[in-house]
C-alpha cells in the first residue's frame, strides 16, 4: 500500500497530497507490528492475540489498515471527511491491496482478543463462516451438506471450567456451558458444578471461543443483547489447550496447511 500510494506521475501537481508522511508512517508501524506477531507465534508465545497496543501485537498492525477502511466509508458513504488516496491515479492498486488485507483480517479476526474485554467473546454465532467462499470453514459447509457426523467434542482431563470474569488459565478453544453463575461464590459454583454433573447434562450456552490467557472470561453474547453487546455471564468448559509451535513445533495435522496468495498481481 505505501509503494502504490506514493508512485504517482511526477507530472501529477497534487503528489503529494494523496498520502502524508504521517499516513505511510503508520502503515510502515503497522507492518513491522505485524512481522514481529508472526516471529512472536513461530516461537509459541501467542501473547500476539492479545489487544496491547504495541507492536508484536496483530491488533497494533491492523490499526492502519482499519483507520484507512473507516475513513473511506465516511467518505463514499457518510458524506465524511475528504478522503486524498481516493483521488490518485493508483487508486485502484492501492484498494486492491487493502481488501486483500481486510480479506485475510476476516477468516482469522475471531482468534483475536477484542479491545474492550467487558463485552461478550467473538463468536456469538458461526453461521457468517458456513459460506462455501471461506477457504477456512469449506471443510465445515461440505461436511453440513452432506450430513456427515463430525467427530464429537473431546472432554479434556482434567476438566477445567471458569466463569465470567475469573482469569484464563490457558490459550485455547474453550466452549460455553449454562449454569447459574449469579450470586454466591464463582469457585464454589465450578466446584459443584464438577461434583454433581456431567458437562452434558448442563448444556451449551453459544458458540466456541478462543479465549486468550491471563485474560478475564467474557460474557456471551446472545440475540436480545443490548446496542453494547456486553452479553450475559456464562461458565466456561476447556475443549482444547493450545500447545502448538515454538518448543513443540508445528502440529502433524496442519504440516500439509497451503496459504492462499492473494488473486490480484504483485505490482
């Protein structure tokens, strides 16, 4: 985006006003950001979910690129503020490169912690990623289509549960079970919870999550929540604990992973 944005005709009197030295700065921050996330989660520390604010985080690359997608939306949509990179003779290159950037943002935006942790987790429903478009949940749709039975969840031993606003023990998917987590002491409630009853006998209460370590539990969302979306407590039940990379390399399973180029040519 920084190459296509400053590569315009020298005979172009508006040069250089399409993007500021302070815009490519920030897009410049924002991609050493996210290298240093990418080195950080090749060495198992996946601390880079988090939303930190510093770089060696994915939600401080993404910053660029999100303020770029707002300000274009206020400016073709909202009668906003005027928008300079619209005007350039290499418009149309640079758009292309943002949506390929907001494109792979979107199949893996859900893992990342959101800014304000009082608000219910990400996932609330996963009907938006049964699209047969998304590389990541076509194995998912085919399977739906075809009724075949998907393998069931496994139970982790020990089990490990944790209810809203209690500290993440451990990066992982960890999936909502009902329970009445109001009133009385949340320790206790995990407690009974583990001496009475199965985990099926309580059942789900929504959707999958990954949770991040040392980060409070969130809520869950659900259809009548507020504007806010701050959903409502619920008890978490640990499915799977995220072992893979640095020390203990890269799972058997995702060995034969291909990631996608994006389909437009490099410049």
């Amino acid at each position: 985006m920084c190459r296509h944005s400053k590569q315009n005709p020298p005979s172009d009197p508006n040069y250089r006003e399409y993007v500021y030295d302070g815009w490519m700065g920030d897009l410049l921050r924002s991609h050493v950001a996210l290298q240093k996330a990418v080195t950080r989660l090749e060495k198992g520390d996946k601390s880079c979910f988090k939303f930190l604010g510093a770089a060696g985080h994915f939600s401080e690359g993404l910053l660029a690129i999100s303020w770029w997608q707002d300000m274009l939306g206020r400016y073709l949509h909202a009668g906003g503020s005027e928008f300079p990179p619209y005007h350039s003779p290499l418009w149309g290159r640079i758009e292309a490169a943002m949506q390929d950037c907001w494109a792979a943002y979107a199949e893996v935006g859900v893992i990342l912690e959101p800014r304000f942790l009082d608000v219910a987790a990400s996932i609330a429903s996963i009907e938006h990623l049964l699209d047969p478009s998304l590389t990541s949940a076509a194995t998912i749709f085919r399977a739906c289509n075809a009724r075949v039975d998907l393998p069931l969840v496994p139970d982790p031993d020990p089990p490990t549960l944790v209810a809203t606003g209690r500290e993440i023990p451990c990066y992982g998917i960890w999936e909502p079970v009902r329970a009445e987590t109001s009133g009385g002491d949340a320790r206790g409630l995990v407690k009974r919870w583990l001496g009475t009853d199965a985990p099926s006998a309580h059942g789900i209460d929504g959707c999958m999550n990954y949770l991040c370590e040392g980060s409070p539990a969130p809520t869950i969302g659900f259809p009548e929540d507020t504007g806010r979306k701050a959903g409502r407590a619920t008890l978490w039940r640990l499915i799977w604990r995220d072992d893979r990379y640095g020390d203990n390399g890269v799972p058997e399973e995702e060995r034969a992973y291909v990631f996608h180029a994006p389909k437009t040519a490099a410049p």
